[in-house]
C-alpha cells in the first residue's frame, strides 16, 4: 500500500502544496532471548511467527560508490533472492545504503539488518564526536525507518567483543571506547524515532554485559577463527544460537581477477595478485584451507579452481551443518553476498557481478527444504539424517538411504520413516551398516521423493577429493550452440563429483545456471550457458572451462606455477 501525505493548516482542505508518498507495509518485529535451559536464543519474528534465517552480510557494491545505481543494486538483491536468501545485514563498516536499495529488498521480500556505522575500531564519547555520531544516528533511523524491510537496528560490527576480548582496555587506559553509543544514545533515538522495531546493542552479543559478547551457546557469534587459523571441519567445534558472520575466501571469476592482475608468469603470490587479496595473508591460509582437502594445485587455472572449490566446500560444511542444529540455532549469515572491488575475498558475486561456485552452493544449502547427513548430536552411531522443512505445509515419508560404489553398486541400503512439521526439523539415525563404507570408492546417498518436493538429491562422499579414486576421464560431453550460448549435457560413466562449468572462461559474456553438480554412476546433467551469442562446442568443451573435482585427480590442466613451469599440462 502507499500513503500520500498533503500538508495543510488544522481545518483546511490540501492544496497543491508538496506532496510526500512512499510504500508501507504493515508487520511486526521482534526479538526473543528469552532464556532457555542451554542459554539465551537469538530469534527474529516477524508477525509472531519465528523466521529462520537464511541470510548474507553486504557490503558496499563498489568503492566508488556513485557508480551504485538502482539497477545494480536490483541486480543484487536478484542474487540474494535467487540464492534462497530472506535477510541482509548491512554491515557497520559500510555506509547507509540509497533508499533504493531498502525499496527493493521490501518489494523482494528481503529482511534488512542495519548496522550502525561504527565497526572494528573503539570510539571516544566526548562531545567532538559524541555530536556527530548522533546527529548521524538520528539521520539514519529517521530516513530508513519507513522501510518495511528494516527488521533490526545493531549498534555495531565487532566493538563489544573488541573491548571484552581483543586488549582494548590496556590500550585505552581508561578512555571512552563507546560503550556508551551502544547502551545508551542508539537504544534511546530508536526508542524516540523508531519504536516498533528492535534493537540490539551490537554483532556478537550475548544479551548481558556479564556474559562474552562472542559466547556461542548466547545471542550471536562472528565465527573468524576456522577462516584464519583451523580447518572448515572445525565449524563443528561451534554450537551457536545464531551466527552472523562466518566466511571463507575464494578468488572472483578468472575474467573478473585476470582482467586486473597481469603478474607474468600468473602466480598465486605474485605483486599484482596480491595487491588484490583482501586478507593478510589470505593466499597462505587458502592453501592452508585447501591441503587436506583437495590434490595441491600445479597450475594457475588449477590453483583459481581449487581454491574456488575449496571455498564452496567449506561455506557449504559450515551451514549445513549450523542448520542441522534447528531450532537451537535460528540462523546463519554468511560473509558476504557482494564485492566492491575485483579481488580475492569471501564474496559469492564478485565485482564484475559474476557468481562464483560459493554462490551456487548457498543456493543449495539454503534451500527452504534440504536433508544432510551429520554426525548425531547424542547417541554412538555414525550419522543421522537431518531434514529440515522451512515451508508451511508438514511432510512425511519413507526416505531410502543407501551406500553404492562409484560404478553404481549399491552396498547397503535402508528405508527410513521421517515425519516433519511445518517450519520444523527432524533428526533420524542411519543405521551403520550403510553408514559405515569405504570413502575412496563409496558414496551415500539418500532420495526424498516421498516427502515431496523441494528436497534435493543427498550425495554424501565419505572422504575428501585428496582420499577419493575418482576417475579424470568419468565424463561425457556434448555441446548444442544457440542463439543466446549453448546448452552441454554431460553423462558420468563412473561417479563424477562436482562439475563445475566456468562460463566465463568459454566466453567472457556468458554465464551458466547451476555448478557443483555431482552424478552417479550412468546418470546425466543439462547446463544452460547464456551470454551475448552462439558459444561454440570447443569453447565449452575446454578443460579449463568444463570442470570437476575428479579432473584435479589426473594431469595438471592450464598454465604452470613457476615452481612447476617445466612439467607437461593438459591445455
């Protein structure tokens, strides 16, 4: 509905004086952190209902950010919706976005977290800034609150865990740090400018100023230590009520980073390539992420692939299993959607708008309806079966599990019954004599057909690519050109993990409709290539633009390394 306001004098009928209209939406909002026998939840309700959340940090589009019109940023939160997403938070080290994009996301049906600007730094009270901060606040809430989108008001990015944990307080020596803003002026002007909706005093927090902002049975968590210092497997050691920022690094699309860094020969520490890498050290700790997972790359192109992969993995390992944790976990908000620069960073669209494998993977794992495999959370059995139904409508039915070799042999199999509320989860073990198999040449894999739709295929590998004997050779092509691109179809003659089609390498304007798709044995897949015009065969057909896990198990594909420059490499 719009609402069109006419200013006049008590008693008089409007003229033709300026007019002020805008869209509305009628919801409520609300947090609940009630405390319950493991700690305190973190749960967004909108119009009572409780919402899990699917969500992504956003940046800001590009570091020029008059560039930023409406439809990029329509564009945007396309991916964000596309991605199954229903929340963004926009992060408190950015900048108080256009209407524009507030207006879409409400159109889109896109929840908004809000941030204020205040992120990763402690900041004096005094009057000096005290001032402006204020008066920026006050701005901000007064502007934004008309959007229906806005769902949540965060008085900061890090600032509450910076002071309990990070050493601020030797350094400040008892100056201000801004608790203040936090605890007292935000709450306050929201109170006064913007009461319906909620507001918490800052991202982690643990809903007490007595407890650790980043305590994970509490409030929300910022998950950094798997992406700078453990393994992705280490998500596990987390039991978070609600996690609002967690990432992991990959390069942007090979024409979006190769456009940039011109290092010859291309090298993963080269000047350039680094001079685009958004972490300290980040290229050192992609490798570190990827070793024990995936065979070490010999190429540059193997080396983009790779650690593209290795980001999709390990993205995908962390939601799906936060997600299992429903309902003691509400939500997951992965860093981040966008990109504002073409670098290497945690970003599933890069800044040429390209979707990067990890986009593909969100959209899978956050998918309202989706089954994976996890280790029990009680119990000495080796997995259960978690389902999870964020739909209105409850399912229930006999879901088949079975354990089959990479040629198609099926080893085991069991049928399970599975019931599941509407906007609820189920949790059911697997017996461990399908659980328990060989993860070089065995696969689970579990069919939810009679559950109905919206649940996808589970195919489970039971060990990492670097321990899995899977066959370069696998796959079978074939390429129909069309007006707009092409459409490849392949066929796995043994299972085949994660085809993956790199478009943009076939044709810098194309782009592809799904990736990181795995086939069993005899089964085949469509990919739909659209760019500016027809996309040959052989362009598509290139072992550098058609890809898997299983081609990293057999020669070396692309451009050495300088410290492999001297071996043979398929082109």
């Amino acid at each position: 509905m719009t609402v069109a306001v006419e200013p006049c004098e008590p008693g008089e009928r409007p003229t033709a004086s300026p007019t002020w209209s805008h869209p509305v939406g009628f919801r409520t909002v609300t947090v609940h952190t009630a405390p319950d026998e493991h700690g305190t939840p973190f749960v967004l309700r909108v119009n009572g209902r409780d919402v899990q959340v699917r969500g992504a940090n956003w940046i800001p589009d590009d570091a020029f950010v008059t560039r930023v019109d409406a439809a990029r940023l329509k564009r945007r939160v396309a991916d964000a919706v596309e991605a199954n997403m229903n929340l963004l938070r926009i992060w408190g080290g950015g900048m108080y976005e256009s209407d524009e994009l507030y207006e879409i996301c409400s159109r889109e049906g896109i929840l908004v977290w809000q941030d204020f600007l205040l992120a990763c730094a402690a900041y004096a009270e005094e009057p000096w800034l005290a001032d402006e901060i204020e008066a920026e606040a006050r701005e901000a809430v007064t502007r934004l609150s008309k959007h229906a989108a806005l769902a949540l008001w965060c008085g900061n990015n890090e600032n509450l865990v910076g002071w309990a944990d990070w050493g601020w307080r030797a350094s400040l020596q008892g100056r201000t740090w801004g608790g203040g803003y936090y605890l007292e002026t935000f709450p306050a002007i929201v109170a006064e400018l913007d009461p319906t909706r909620p507001y918490i005093p800052g991202s982690p927090f643990s809903a007490s100023t007595l407890l650790d902002p980043n305590k994970d049975t509490d409030g929300t968590v910022h998950v950094w230590d798997v992406w700078n210092e453990k393994d992705d497997t280490s998500y596990r050691e987390w039991r978070p009520r609600f996690v609002a920022e967690f990432g992991f690094q990959g390069p942007a699309a090979w024409t979006t980073l190769f456009d940039v860094v011109h290092d010859v020969p291309a090298d993963p520490f080269g000047h350039e390539m680094l001079v685009h890498q958004k972490a300290n050290q980040g290229n050192l700790k992609l490798e570190r992420g990827y070793t024990p997972h995936l065979p070490a790359p010999r190429t540059i192109d193997d080396w983009h692939f790779v650690t593209q992969l290795n980001q999709a993995h390990a993205i995908a390992f962390g939601i799906s299993y936060f997600r299992s944790l429903a309902p003691y976990n509400t939500g997951t908000v992965v860093w981040q959607l966008n990109d504002d620069w073409p670098v290497v960073s945690w970003a599933a669209v890069d800044y040429a708008e390209r979707r990067k494998p990890l986009w593909y993977a969100l959209r899978d794992v956050y998918a309202p309806r989706l089954a994976t495999l996890q280790p029990p959370l009680t119990g000495d059995h080796r997995l259960d079966l978690v389902v999870l139904n964020d739909t209105d409508e409850a399912c229930d039915g006999e879901v088949r599990v079975r354990r089959e070799m990479f040629d198609g042999e099926v080893r085991a199999e069991a049928r399970l019954a599975v019931v599941v509320p509407a906007r609820g989860a189920a949790r059911v073990a697997l017996p461990d004599h399908v659980a328990t198999g060989d993860g070089a040449r065995e696969v689970l894999v579990a069919d939810l057909d009679a559950l109905g739709k919206g649940f996808a295929r589970v195919v489970h590998d039971l060990a990492d690519v670097v321990g899995q004997d899977l066959d370069p050779e696998a796959l079978d092509a074939r390429v129909e050109p069309t007006a707009t691109g092409a459409v490849l179809t392949v066929t796995a003659r043994t299972y085949v993990r994660d085809v993956v089609v790199l478009a943009d390498r076939a044709d810098a304007s194309a782009a592809v409709d799904r990736a990181l798709v795995s086939l069993l044995a005899g089964a085949s897949a469509t990919f739909a290539l659209t760019g500016d015009g027809p996309i040959e065969a052989d362009a598509v057909l290139a072992p550098h633009v058609l890809r898997s896990a299983n081609q990293l198990k057999g020669a070396p594909v692309g451009t050495p390394l300088p410290a492999f420059a001297t071996q043979e490499v398929d082109a």
